[in-house]
C-alpha cells in the first residue's frame, strides 16, 4: 500500500490507510455498503421539525457566473455542488432515542433549499461491530447504505454519493452492547446547484453530441469493451467530476493503482499545500457507467462503485496523479487492470475514453502521430505533454480530466490535462470546427524524474525494477474472471430494442404491468454441462410512469428444465449509487429514480449457483397502468426465442404471446464454477460462510477467527496478495488469536479450512 509524503511534492506527515475487513454480512451493493433498512417513516413524522438543520442560502447564479470566470483550458475540477463547512454530531444537532431493545438511535435532518442532491462527507467515522448508517431522502425512495464497521478506515472519514432531492436524512443505529460509543461527525455537506447526470439520457446532452458513446464503436465488443472497464467516473471532495484509469504494474499482483490528473485533486492548483491524503480519501469511484445503447443515450449503471483511496504519486510539475484504492475492486464489478506506455507514444490510432462533465463514457479517436508540445499552463514544465491537435471523432470537455490515451495496442500512454475542444459547428457549416488542441501530459515524462518515490511512476508500477518501460493489461481475477451473460447481445442488435406495448384495446407494456395481468416474466439462458456463481443481473429499463416509487419489483433466479422450475433466489429490486455524504466526511448509498431510460444492476444479496439452465425473472406488485418493464429485442431480430411469461400460473414464450422470437435485456454477471464445485478463485467470500469470522484488532497486531464448531480441527494459510505461502498453523478451538504483528503493511489472504468447510478473505495492515 502507498505511503505517501508530499512537500510542494512532499508532505511530511504521512497517513496510511487501512481498511477494515469484518467478513461476517452479506455482500454489500454499490460503494460496497451491508444491507438492512432505516427505521420505517412512520417514525420521522412527529418530530419532523426539531432535527432537520438548514443550510444557509446561497447565490447559485453567482456560483454559475463564478465558474464561468475561472473556465481554464484545464479539463478538471468540473464544479457541480457547493460547499458547506459544518460539524454536526450527536452533541451538537438531531435527535436521539432508544428503542425497546436498547439500540440507541441518532436521525439528523439536512435540508439545503433548491439542490438538485445532497451528498455529505463524515469527517469523523468509526463505529463499532452491529451498528448500522442509513442516509435517505424523506419519502425513502432513495436509500444509501447501511455502512457498518467493515466502512471504517484509519482515516476515519467516510464520503457518500449524492442523495436526490434537497433533504437528506442520516440515522445511525448503534446496539446496546455495542463495545463503544460512535463517533460520527459530518463535516462537509455538498449542494448540488448543476443537476448531477439530470440531463441523462437526453439528447446526447447538448454539448456532447459530437462524443460517440463507448457501445458505438464498431471494436467495442472485440477492444473497447476490456480496456473500457478500466476507465471509472470520479466524484472528488463531494463537488469535483474527472476521471481515473485502474493500471497494472509489472508485479501483476492486482494491487489497484487508479491514474488520474493532480489538477483533479487540487481544484486546478487553486489550493496552497493541500492535504492529499483527505482529498484521495473523499474520492468516490463509478464503475462501468455506461449507456447500454449507442442510441439514444441511456443512464449508465451507478450501483457499482468504490470509496476512498490513499495517494502513492503526485507531481503537480507534470500533472501526474497516482492513487490506491483502499479495496479490490469486486469480482462482479468485472474490473480491468489497463497496460501503459511509459517509453513512447506508441502507435496510432489512439483512443480517448471518457466521461465529459460527470456523463456516460464516450471514446474519440485520433489517427495522427502524436508530438510532444507544452501545455500552456504556468504549473506544468515544458515539453511535457502529447498534443492532438485535432480529434478524428469526438471531443473532451469539463471533467474529462484524467482520462486515459490509448495508443492501437491498448496501453495508456498519457493521461488528460486540458485543452480547447468542443462540438462547435463553422457558423453556416456542418463542419465541426471545435476539436482541437488538446493536452495529455506524457507517462514517460512522469516515469522517473529523479529518485523521489512520491513524484515518480517508475517506484509504483514497476516494483520488480525490471529493465521494462511497457507491459499490457490484466483481468486480476484471471481465470476466474466474471463475465456478463447476454441473449440480447447474442441474438440481436443491442441498438435494434423497445418497450413493446400490448395490443389495443388493452394497454400497458407487453412485459411490464398491463391490462391483460401477467404475474412474471422472465429470461432465460443455457449454459450445458456448467455451473456458475450468480452475482447479479444487469436490467435495461425503460422510463417508469405512474406510481413507480410505490411498486414492488421481485427478482428471482430459477433453475430450469425447458421453462422455469424450481426457485433457488428472490429479492427485492431496489436499485441505490453511492455518494459522498454532506459532510464529506462519509459515504452514502442512495435509492435510484427509475423516470428514465437506463441501466441498473441489481447485485444478489446471497450466494446463488445454478447450473446447465437457470432463468432470471421479475414481477411486478401493487401497481396499475404503464410502470416499470424491461426492453425486448425488435420483432426480426432473432429466431431464438429465450424471454417468457406467466399466466395463470403457467410458463409460456413470450413468442407464443407476441408471435415473434425475442430476448430481454436481461444480462447476469457470473463466474464459471470447478467441476468439483468448488468456489473459483476470487469469488467474493463475504456472504459464503457465515458460520466463520475473521477479523483483526484496532492496532492491527491480532488476527481473529471465530468458528460455529467449538473443538473442531482448523487450519489457517496466511498468503501474499500474490499468492506466496507466508505460515500456515492448525488449531483445535472455535476462538482463534494469531500474533501478525510482525507482518509488513500490506495486503494479505486469509483460508481458513475446518471439518466441514472452507473460507477465504483479504486483510489489510
């Protein structure tokens, strides 16, 4: 892990980040939260009043007017929220009771007139084991969390994704044995004054209409769709949009190294000596926010995300950034590690993959050569970035900073600065005279500037020291990757979709709530002579009507024997996104509003396995007329019929419905399971074995392991991240205390195998 100093490069106090890792919930969803639900609303009505506090007013249009004037060629600090400094706790602000259990309960009201959404950062987060933070809006149509212990860090900060809406409710639940008080503090809360991805999917919202979104490109399934996954959404300090790269090193050991642009984290170099280490920590990271179709553009999937990381480089003489994300980035989350370039340009043509101001990823393309030139900014030394000097296809724009160049073979060889493209017509022409000029500060340049770990890449990525200046990229699960399952793709044209409606005089969506009362419907897919891990299922919906936030939407997995048979899963669908909360002190996980075309996965709350043919269904309750449903495939676009019906308590194809062959945009995440079984290696552990804890002590010297079987034979296997045996110990006790004092900071695997079971999961010291 980065141990980071910084004055004017370096910072003497150095901060390392450790994440705590208490595999005893199930998988959490999103910025990696735990389940469970805040109090019902019943119980906020009464003292409605008394704990909400108020943000002060504010002049938006002066904000507006503010940013106008500090545009720079900088594609960075895309501002969308304002800042409010606070420090409430439950000391200071909100209300508390306890229940008749003894858990002790804290609800604190925001309320910030006129924002679009409200996210918060918790300058103070550390609770103990049991205790559970929701933050929501106050109708509960928008729910983040919980964020229990497994969320405390050694900073003890916590930043949370944005809430819509312009109140925001926080509760914190802490039970009556907990082994200490709670220290929960919001620091910062953010107001957003610019509609946060509000234009989405509109149409190609405006000054984005030259930027092809990524799903466009004739390579995507065969190129951009890897490397793609590489490139994440970053929301910094709760208020600034840019973007990162996951990057491989050449010890290809899956640590997750995130590329960005210093500018990012400093607000365009407007800070004197900023705190690094607070800023990386308040990062939120979106994975995969993707329009699902080239057109029209759709919302991307905002359930998948990260917190915080820790800086390992940052030279703000050639733009370079260079963080650690505190955790691994789920296997589900399907993460790609990119390959680079730090010797040369490489080779033409070279692709930009990027999310301009905070929407979907959109990729331009440049098939020039590429020539080194100074970026005209006073902070960036000479002769330090490759120039385009006009874009083939697309364009960048704010908050595109830190997006990746690829060259031809897929390796990043520098990172976005700025620039002065746009989608700008020649007045009377059709002729896009606006992308031009723009400035990606060079890896080679930031390689090896001198001997100084803090500024150089050449410490981090090339941790072997071997004579090497390239290396291409990497699956860190390997093997055991995950992938997306889809008919939709497989039999048709993703683009080629629609929301078919029943046909008159009934009403309604053909596989979605209707007159002619369908109980479900479902999708289904072979997979002969296999099994696989389930770990959620990607969902293209179109807008929702009517009374949407009051349905109730069950999604279930069956296993198959020509048509749906027997139900091994079901859950609720309530699709959340993470955000830094209004603090800045924490992050949040938030319910997602369904009025518009997009993309949701719904991550499984348990562990599901099917195996030569299983079925993914949903139903949908106590709702009438045009609500939820999902997109079909066009009548022609396939002679395999896999989406069915139900009526009556039967199963049917759907083509016996609508006479003709389709699929639903209905794509599971699975991982290929052993023949004999067994979980695939990096398959997330969390909710596998309930019955085995493990967990380390607050100075990081004891590892535990807590058993169900007391006097049972147990033996723990400690590893490096790589994979090297470090001491293995048998035990015969349900109540286990290993000494790892003498463990160098790091990441490390624990397997933990009893009688009757096996378990594995990561530390972090």
């Amino acid at each position: 892990m980065c141990n980071f100093a910084y004055i004017k490069y370096m910072k003497t106090n150095i901060v390392a980040l450790v994440l705590v890792l208490l595999c005893i919930t199930a998988k959490g969803v999103a910025q990696i939260s735990h389940g469970g639900s805040p109090l019902p609303m019943l119980t906020l009505k009464s003292s409605s009043a008394d704990f909400f506090v108020e943000m002060p007013a504010f002049d938006v249009a002066e904000e507006l007017r503010a940013d106008s004037l500090n545009v720079s060629d900088l594609r960075g600090g895309f501002r969308f929220a304002y800042k409010f400094m606070t420090s409430l706790n439950v000391k200071t602000a909100g209300t508390s009771f306890t229940m008749a259990d003894g858990t002790k309960v804290w609800r604190l009201g925001i309320r910030s007139a006129g924002a679009y959404s409200i996210n918060v950062l918790f300058s103070e987060f550390e609770i103990p084991e049991g205790s559970q933070v929701f933050l929501f809006n106050p109708d509960q149509t928008h729910i983040l969390g919980s964020f229990t212990h497994q969320n405390n860090s050694k900073l003890n900060i916590l930043p949370v994704a944005p809430v819509e809406g312009d109140e925001l409710i926080i509760e914190y639940h802490e039970p009556a044995n907990a082994l200490f008080a709670g220290r929960l503090v919001v620091g910062e809360v953010n107001h957003d004054y610019r509609n946060l991805r509000g234009a989405e999917p509109g149409p190609n919202l405006g000054t984005n209409f030259c930027m092809d979104n990524l799903v466009c490109d004739p390579n995507y399934n065969n190129q951009y769709e890897e490397v793609g996954r590489s490139v994440v959404l970053l929301i910094i300090d709760g208020t600034i949009l840019c973007n990162g790269t996951l990057l491989n090193n050449t010890a290809r050991d899956g640590v997750p190294f995130l590329l960005t642009a210093s500018h990012c984290l400093n607000n365009r170099f407007s800070v004197t000596n900023p705190d690094y280490e607070k800023v990386a920590g308040s990062i939120v990271c979106f994975f995969n926010y993707n329009s699902p179709v080239c057109s029209p553009t759709m919302r991307g999937t905002e359930e998948q995300s990260m917190v915080s990381a820790v800086p390992c480089a940052i030279n703000e003489k050639t733009d370079l950034a260079l963080l650690e994300l505190l955790q691994t980035p789920p296997v589900y989350y399907r993460p790609y590690y990119a390959g680079w370039n730090a010797m040369d340009a490489g080779v033409a043509p070279y692709s930009g993959i990027h999310h301009p101001g905070g929407s979907v990823k959109r990729i331009n393309k440049y098939t020039g050569t590429l020539n080194i030139a100074s970026f005209d900014i006073t902070h960036f030394k000479e002769n330090n970035h490759w120039h385009i000097p006009r874009w083939n296809d697309g364009s960048t724009a704010s908050g595109s900073s830190g997006s990746p160049l690829f060259d031809a073979q897929d390796m990043v060889v520098g990172a976005l600065s700025g620039g002065s493209s746009n989608c700008t017509f020649i007045p009377g022409s059709s002729t896009l005279k606006g992308p031009i000029n723009d400035y990606y500060y060079t890896l080679k340049d930031s390689w090896a500037p001198d001997t100084t770990k803090e500024i150089t890449l050449k410490y981090w990525l090339n941790p072997m020291s071997f004579p090497i200046y390239k290396i291409e990229g990497l699956d860190p699960y390997g093997d055991a990757a995950a992938v997306r399952l889809s008919n939709l793709t497989n039999n048709g044209n993703r683009n080629n979709i629609e929301a078919l409606k029943v046909a008159l005089p009934d009403s309604g969506f053909v596989f979605g709530t209707n007159t002619t009362n369908p109980e479900s419907f479902a999708e289904g897919y072979s997979i002969s002579g296999e099994k696989v891990r389930i770990h959620g299922v990607f969902m293209v919906t179109p807008s929702a009507i009517g009374s949407w936030k009051d349905s109730k939407v069950t999604i279930s997995v069956y296993n198959g024997n020509g048509k749906p048979d027997q139900l091994i899963h079901s859950q609720i669908f309530k699709p959340t996104y993470t955000n830094l909360d209004a603090s800045k002190t924490g992050f949040i996980e938030t319910d997602k509003p369904l009025n518009r075309d997009m993309e949701t996965f719904v991550p499984f709350t348990s562990r599901v396995v099917a195996e030569n043919e299983f079925y993914i269904s949903y139903t949908i309750e106590n709702v009438a007329g045009d609500t939820i449903a999902v997109y079909n495939l066009k009548s022609g676009e396939s002679t395999k019929n896999t989406a069915w019906i139900k009526r009556g308590g039967e199963w049917t194809e759907a083509s016996n419905v609508i006479n003709f062959a389709t699929s639903l945009f209905i794509d599971p995440v699975v991982q290929y399971m052993e023949s004999s079984g067994e979980n695939p290696v990096g398959i997330e552990p969390e909710d596998l074995n309930p019955a085995i804890r493990v967990f380390t002590g607050a100075d990081r010297k004891q590892l535990y392991i807590l058993t169900s079987e007391p006097g049972e034979s147990v033996q723990v296997e400690l590893l490096s991240v790589t994979g090297k045996l470090i001491q293995t110990n048998s035990f015969r006790s349900n109540q286990i205390t290993l000494p790892i004092s003498h463990l160098s900071k790091g990441i490390y695997i624990v397997n933990v195998k009893t009688e009757k079971t096996r378990y594995a999961t990561k530390i972090v010291l």
